[in-house]
C-alpha cells in the first residue's frame, strides 16, 4: 500500500537572491499602486474649479476643509437635485454639487438643504433676509450666454431662459434690437445682470439648443478681474482701498522725454 501512495515534493525553501526579487516586486507594486491613487485623488480635487455648490456654499476653499462629506444636504433636497461626488466624477470625493443641464435647483423658499448642514458649510446667515431665509439672495453661480451658439442672437424669437428665471424680469432682461440683415425684424437677446443672477441654472435646463447657450458658472469663474490697481472712483467703498496707498515712482529713459518727442523719435527705423 505504502509503495501506491504519491511522493510529497517538499518545495526547496527560497534563496536570499529569489526572496529579495520578490520583495522589490512586491514594493514596486505597491508603489505603483499608491502613486495611482494618488494621481487619482490629484484628478479629482484639480478638476473641481467649474463645480457648483449648494445655496449657502462658503468659499470653495474654506469649504473644502469645512464639509465632512455626512450628506445631509442630498438627502434634504426635495428635488434630488444635489448628488454627492463619487469616483470617476472628477470633483472631491463626497461632497455635495449639482449639474444645472440635468436638474437644477428649484429655489425653494425654506432652503432645506441648508439649515441641516452641521458644520456650517452651507451658511445659514448668507442666505438670510431680515432673520428670514431668502433664496433669492443665494450665490451658487452665474448664468452666462454664449451670444454664438444663442439663437436669440441669430434673430429666432427666443425667449426660454427669460421665462425659466425665478426672478422674471430681474436676473435676466430682453432687450429689443433692429436686425440691420432683414430690415424688418427684432433681436430679443437676453442679458443677465450679475448682481441678482443665483446661479440656480433653471435658465441652462430650459435653453432649447442642444447644449446650452446659457450656462451656469462657479462666479469667480464666470466674472472677469480688473486687477487691484484699478478703482472705481464712483464707488466710495471701492474709493476705501486708496487710504494707506503708497504713491511709487518710476522713470526709465524713455520717460525723461516728453511724450510728444517719444512719439516722433523714428530711433532705428531709418
């Protein structure tokens, strides 16, 4: 019976020479693997500059550190409007943000989503009117119009957006121009004023192109910058910035010149 029986291989154990092969095998994967993660988690917090927020988001920044990812905004938007970042979107994982095109935020006047945020992320006070909360003062973005692809603009009677805006009439205007290339008709073209525009995108869900002429963006996005060295001299709150100014001057060897000799020294032309 003995003779039947299979022979036990006994494995040779592994050499130092194998064994150190293996382990940096083993540690270049690992390596590997971390660095994916991390280029992945790279990706998705680089890829969160046009992200919109929920009504009562503070600074993106601030936001970022401030929110705990608990997802109790989500679960308290009425219209399953606000989805939480999972991998593979391209935005901080877990936090809350919406896609305007797909569903918008529909302006609710309790703001639900808001006063259950526990950490203060979504600022209670800055969208409060007179101890009341007001929607219509939120910041969640601004609407812009892309003029070449709005049909308003090509002369089609358009007016989508307008009708669309909870604030009819406010943060988005008609005005009437002559079409000069028919003679006989009027352009309606739709401008939206940025000092009353939310950002809610219920303009960019309504816009009857393909993909939206009018679309929402993160505000400091969407508005341009002028610069600090550039005041509003009719703005006395602006006018502020000009008290501990400190006047610099500067002279190159151009400038010792009157401006009118600058102009016409042909220099090396002739």
């Amino acid at each position: 019976m003995s003779e039947n029986r299979p022979k036990i291989q006994r494995k040779e154990p592994l050499s130092d020479r194998r064994r150190f092969i293996l382990t940096m095998a083993r540690g270049v994967g690992v390596t590997a693997l971390g660095g994916f993660v991390w280029s992945a988690f790279i990706d998705e917090v680089t890829a969160s500059q046009l992200i919109l927020r929920p009504p009562g988001a503070i600074k993106e920044k601030d936001f970022l550190k401030t929110c705990i990812k608990c997802g109790l905004c989500v679960e308290a938007c009425p219209y399953d409007t606000l989805l939480l970042a999972k991998p593979g979107d391209n935005k901080p994982l877990g936090t809350p943000y919406f896609i305007p095109r797909e569903m918008p935020c529909y302006m609710c006047p309790d703001i639900p989503c808001v006063p259950v945020c526990p950490t203060g992320a979504l600022d209670e006070s800055s969208v409060t009117t007179d101890d009341k909360l007001d929607i219509n003062v939120a910041d969640m973005g601004l609407a812009v119009i892309d003029d070449e692809s709005c049909i308003a603009f090509w002369g089609i009677q358009c007016d989508a957006c307008y009708r669309a805006c909870p604030l009819l009439g406010e943060a988005i205007t008609i005005v009437y121009e002559k079409n000069d290339r028919t003679g006989k008709h009027a352009f309606m073209k739709p401008i939206v004023h940025s000092d009353v525009c939310t950002g809610c995108g219920l303009c960019e869900k309504a816009c009857v192109t393909e993909k939206a002429a009018i679309f929402v963006l993160p505000r400091e996005v969407a508005m341009g910058k002028a610069g600090d060295y550039y005041i509003k001299g009719w703005d006395k709150e602006d006018e502020k910035r000009l008290e501990n100014a400190k006047e610099i001057h500067t002279q190159t060897e151009i400038s010792k010149e009157s401006a009118i000799d600058s102009l016409n020294d042909s220099g090396d032309l002739y």
